[in-house]
C-alpha cells in the first residue's frame, strides 16, 4: 500500500482532513489504540468526551513538548498543534506572539479558545498550528501563514497519523513507538469502531486485563456497544 503524502504546512493538513465526524472517529480510535497498546508513561493519543460543556478534544502529546488538540463544539471544531522545536513558536520572538497570519481570520467564536490554560504557558498563547471548520462551512480554513524557506510549523509530525487516517499508518508509527510487532487485522477492528472482543485486546497486549481496558476504552468515548457494521 503507497503511504499517503504527509502535509507539510497547515494548508496542507487542511486539504486531507476528512469532515468533523469522520475526524472525530479517528481521534477516538487513535486513543482506543493508545489504552489498548498500554501506553508509554502517558498517553500519546487520547480523547476527552468531556473536556469541557458541551465540548470534546481529541489529544496527542508526544511527552517532548509537542502537542495538539482538536475541540469539536457546538459551534464546529478547533484544532491548534504546538511544534516545541518550530520557527514558528511564539519563543522565537521577542514579544512572545503568534506566528503572523495564524489566528488573523479565526472566527470569534474560538478566540476565547485561545486563551485556554490548557493552550498557554503562563499568558503565553502557545501553538504553531491552527485550523478550524464551523458547523456552516463546507471546507477546513486556516489563516494566512506565510512560510520561509526554513518555517516549519511542525505539521507534518504533529498530524502525520491523523492526516494519513489509515490502520497502517497507525500500525506503521505503534511498530516504531512501541518496538514490536501489531496484528494489522485488530488495528483495522478497532479503526472501525466495532465492539472490543478479549481476542482484539490480547492480540494488541497480550498482557493486558481485558476487563480493565474495556472499561478504560469506554472511557474516551470509544462506543461501548461498536458500531454497528
């Protein structure tokens, strides 16, 4: 199978991203996969179906400085990444300020999101990717980066798994993350979003308690029931 291309920059990313529910099951399967595998020391996908009223995030944080979140909202869904190693950071500059262009044409709605504690270090905004679709849109929107020859906004690690939306891109970075082989058909199970069996969790981790992950499955808002196929 070709592996998709990686997007680069956010106007990239925003041509490959599917529509907000399919995103939304892709960042649930993704931290499905995460309790399944046993983490890392932490979670490196997750998602919150209670994140706060009304909202969901589906989460990557990498353990290294390198993050994103992606908030779907009654008003539609934000989505900001932080590249800790970027050009773009807000650190690269003395008044600590967003990248120029990336937040210029956010619709108010999700300014208050910016201000998040969750998004700051301190009063520092922190993020280096930003992109958003509001339930009227027809189409993903960033705001008008413009890059040098050496910018790199940190996309195309941030969003490579996401961005590829397939069980061998996941198997493809777990192999690498967790230095072991992953049965392709269990990771196709749980993509799907069908109903955990022991036999899909043991084949995952074989050391895992199926009950316990199960329950912690079910927790990030997996479908307790699966869908139905």
């Amino acid at each position: 199978m070709t592996a998709a291309p990686r997007p680069r920059t956010v106007h990239e990313l925003i041509t490959v991203l599917p529509d907000a529910p399919v995103l939304r099951d892709r960042c649930r399967a993704l931290a499905a996969l995460d309790v399944l595998m046993g983490g890392r020391g932490g979670r490196y996908f997750d998602y919150d179906p209670g994140w706060g009223p009304g909202i969901e995030a589906g989460l990557m944080d990498n353990g290294a400085g390198d993050e994103y979140a992606i908030l779907f909202t009654p008003d539609g869904v934000f989505g900001r990444g932080f590249d800790h190693e970027s050009s773009m950071s807000p650190y690269t500059n003395e008044d600590m300020a967003l990248w120029p262009g990336l937040v210029d044409t956010l619709p108010e709605v999700f300014r208050p999101l910016l201000d998040e504690p969750a998004f700051c270090d301190d009063e520092v905004q922190v993020a280096t990717v930003v992109f958003w679709r509001e339930t009227h849109d027809t189409a993903w929107l960033a705001g008008p980066v413009e890059y040098a020859e050496y910018d790199d906004d940190g996309t195309g690690h941030l969003f490579r798994v996401l961005a590829a939306g397939t069980p061998e891109a996941y198997r493809d970075f777990a192999e690498a993350y967790y230095e072991r082989q992953l049965d392709l058909a269990a990771i196709r199970h749980v993509y799907a979003l069908r109903a955990l069996t022991a036999e899909v969790i043991k084949t995952l981790n074989p050391e895992a308690d199926p009950a316990a992950v199960a329950a912690a499955v079910a927790a990030t808002g997996y479908p307790v029931g699966g869908r139905a196929m």
